[in-house]
C-alpha cells in the first residue's frame, strides 16, 4: 500500500477549560454553586466578594446623634450604668457567700435565659441538639425503670431489635439464643418495655400495636369495648375497608361502627413515626415570579446570587513585562478570576431567559393553577430562546422558582401532551390535577374507581384509558378506591 499525504478541512468542538468551567456551573444547584463561589474565594486571592461599603457609611450617619442627642444618652448611659451597678450588687447580695454542695445554678439565678431581639428565649441547648431517636427515649425509661441487671440487659438487647417504626423485628427465641436466657424472662421484659412511650412500641405487628394502645385508654372510654374486638378479632376486614361484612360480624350498625372508627383512627400505626425524623431540607429558590403592573416579572434571587469582583489591589501589581514567579502568579489568578465572573454571569443570564420563556409559556399555571398547565418539552424552550436542548436540561435541574403558588422545580412545568376531543393537546400536570380535584370532591362512601374517573375526564374531552389514570394516581401518591373509602 502506497503511503501519501492528504490534506483535509474540518471543524470540530473543543472543549476548553472556559467552556467546561461554565457548563459545571450551569448545571450546579444554589447549594453546590455557594460552595464552588467560596472555594474560589479561598483559592483565588484575586477574587473577593462584593459589599456594599456605601450601604455601611450611611448607616452610620443615619445613626450619628446630635450633639443634644449625644449628651442625653451620655446622661442616659450614666444613669444605666449606676442601675446596672445596683442590680449587680442586689442580685450578688442574694447570693450567699457558701454554697450547698447539690445546688444548682437555677436555684440560685433564674434569669437564666437569653432574651434576643424579638423577646424570645435563646435556648441554646434546644438549638444546637441532635433529636432523640427512638432508641435514645426507650433507653431512657429502660434506666429509670427499677429492674435487675440481667433484665436491663435483655430490655437493651430488645430496645435494639427494635426498628424506628416502633415494631420489634427479631424473634424473642433469637434474642434469648443470643443472650443465653430463658425466652419467658425475654417476653417478661418486653411487657415492661411495652409500656414506656410511646404506647405501642415493642408489638411483633399492626395488630398488637393497636392492641396496646387501646389497652392503655381509659375504661370509660366511649366504644372501647367494641374496637378492642374489631382490632382483635377483625383487623382484616378492617383492612379491606369491608365495612358491611364487619358490620355482620360485630353486629354494630353502621352509625355504631362509626364512632368505631372514629377511636381506632386516633390510634398510631407506627408508635416510632414521632422519633429519628429527618431534618427538613429547605430549599432557597434561584429565580422570583411575582405579579407587577398586572404583567409577571421574573427576577433572580439576590441570595443566590452573591457579587464578586477583582480584587483592585493585587490586580495593581501586576506587570506586563515581569516574568518573576509572584508576577506569574499574579497574572494566572486574574485570568482565572476573569473566567470564573464571566461563567457566573453567563449563568444567571441564562437562568433567567429560561425561567423568564417558562413564565410565558406558562401563564395560564400562573393564573389559574395546575389545571390549567399547557404540555411543554425542552424543545420548545430551546428552540425558543436559540439554545440546544441539553442546555436546558441542565439549566431547569435542580433549579426552583418561588411563585405566588408556592415554590417549585424548573422541570415541573415541563410535561408530556395528551390528545383531547377539541384537537387541542392537555399536559400530563393538568390531568393529574383534574384527577385529584375528582378525587378530593368524591363521596367517602362511594369513592371513584379508576374507570369512573376515565369517564369523568372524558366528559371533559379529555380521553385517557384507565391504566394511565391508575399510573398518575400512584404517582400521585393516591390509594385505590377501594382504600379510600371510608364511613367517617
């Protein structure tokens, strides 16, 4: 094979380190992009934070005093002073010079509280606290619980085979193998342990749970009777929601199984759900939609987005013919920072335009609500603010907007389309909303199946089959009718 060379004309994309820095940025939430500004500001000293030094100055004249105002709250401060002197020597004089070896400091000095700037206490134990897990509070009651030491041991070795539902998940014949005891001395223990808060931890299932918990009520409590029964004897039916059959069974009409249930619904399922809760994440919104001048305005969020600029002072001793290390150094930050603010501010343009064509798109959410949401897919952004899909895909992620209607991601209002009887397409969102509007007005009694839903919908235009409605009440978290159904 005879070798030659060609020579060929092509164009092709190259991913620079700018263009990699600002796709990273686009597609970061609020709380990545706060995190990537400050380890920029930590390994960048050319890169410092923007403050409003002018907002300080005026401050501080506004709050500068006359020379009449200065000499009152010189005279002021005197006179506090000679209070704050006598308070001291009162409140030192109320303390006696020997102390009880068992006393304690809130014996002694009650104002023991912080107030802050709005009158409330500062409970700064209560602040800075972990929550107790389930654990933790059985454990508790386990010590102040006057049993012997073997017996403490079983009630640790149950407290831990005990899940943050409040159900004991191991066998008591595991438990007493392992310990090398006599299973009656492990369910002795577990009666104790059955009692501590809450009521119902401990139970082998939903049966005994509901059991102890009703056990625990008073003797005059109205119906008590006939729920212990229900729960014992019929939990079953109770769950099939096979209300005439329980009826026949317990001989209760239905006003009386009623009231029934009316004392079985104030019970907990899961005595643990109360305990081990997780921290509740909140989240800070990029982009504002408010109505102004009955028109919508969107504005980013000044909070997720802080000012940066160059620090003037090291930019100032570069110079351009030096070629020392601190000068290399210098100039490399500057280029870095330079970058760095243009990634950033092509960002939040970007952001903006894509919320901002969202809003137009989307007005009839704005105004009417979930109902009313037109089908929309990233194509259509995309081809209407000049940009390819995978941009937007990156820039509606992890990104939320706060609007009158409450906060939500960028990707809500984008949805799959449905046909409808006018020729119009209905989005995907607006028939969920329909089917939980139909679902919230239904009757208790007579809940809607899936297939009445479908017809209702169609009488509406809108045609769907019966699965697709059974597949967005799921996803809607939404039980099955007959699930839903209730007497009370």
């Amino acid at each position: 094979m005879k070798q030659s060379l060609q020579l060929k004309l092509g164009t092709q994309l190259t991913m620079t380190p700018q263009l990699q820095q600002a796709i990273r940025l686009l597609q970061l939430s609020t709380l990545d992009l706060q995190q990537e500004i400050q380890s920029a500001l930590d390994s960048n000293p050319l890169l410092e934070a923007d403050f409003d030094e002018h907002a300080g100055e005026s401050h501080q004249e506004q709050n500068t005093p006359s020379q009449e105002g200065a000499q009152r709250e010189d005279s002021d401060g005197a006179a506090d002073t000679k209070n704050d002197a006598s308070a001291d020597s009162d409140w030192n004089s109320d303390i006696p010079d020997d102390l009880p070896v068992d006393t304690r400091w809130d014996d002694i000095y009650t104002n023991n509280s912080y107030q802050g700037n709005e009158g409330e206490d500062y409970a700064l134990e209560q602040r800075n606290a972990a929550s107790e897990s389930l654990q933790d509070s059985l454990l508790w009651q386990l010590n102040l619980t006057p049993l012997t030491a073997e017996d403490k041991h079983i009630g640790e070795a149950l407290v831990d085979a005990i899940a943050p539902n409040g159900f004991l998940v191991a066998e008591l014949e595991e438990i007493a193998v392992a310990i090398g005891v006599d299973v009656d001395e492990v369910q002795a223990v577990l009666k104790t342990i059955q009692q501590f808060e809450p009521v119902g931890c401990g139970a082998r299932d939903l049966r005994e749970s509901l059991m102890l918990q009703l056990r625990q009520l008073p003797e005059q409590t109205p119906w008590l009777p006939q729920a212990l029964i229900v729960v014992g004897q019929h939990l079953d039916l109770l769950g099939k929601r096979d209300f005439r059959q329980l009826s026949r069974r317990t001989r209760l009409s239905e006003a009386q199984l009623g009231e029934v249930m009316r004392l079985i619904q104030t019970l907990t399922p899961y005595p643990g759900e109360a305990f081990g809760g997780e921290e509740p994440q909140y989240v800070v919104p990029d982009v504002i939609v408010s109505r102004k001048q009955q028109r919508w305005v969107v504005e980013l969020n000044p909070e997720t987005t802080p000012k940066l600029r160059i620090n003037d002072a090291y930019a100032s001793l570069i110079k351009r013919a030096d070629n020392s290390t601190e000068n290399n150094y210098l100039r490399d930050n500057l280029q870095e920072a330079r970058w760095f603010l243009k990634s950033l501010q092509s960002r939040h343009e970007t952001l903006l335009k894509v919320a901002t064509c969202i809003v137009e798109k989307q007005q009839g959410f704005f105004e009417q609500g979930p109902e009313a949401m037109k089908p929309m897919v990233l194509a259509n952004i995309a081809e209407t603010i000049g940009m390819h899909e995978s941009t937007i895909s990156r820039v509606t992620t992890q990104k939320y907007m706060l609007t009158p209607r409450g906060v939500f991601e960028l990707k809500y209002f984008f949805s799959s389309h449905v046909s409808t009887d006018s020729g119009e397409d209905a989005s995907s969102t607006a028939i969920r909303a329909l089917i939980r509007k139909l679902i919230d007005g239904e009757q208790p009694r007579k809940p809607l199946s899936d297939n009445k839903i479908t017809q209702e919908l169609d009488a509406q235009g809108i045609k769907v089959a019966r699965r697709t409605v059974a597949k967005y009440r799921e996803s809607m978290g939404i039980p099955s009718s007959s699930e839903r159904k209730r007497l009370v």
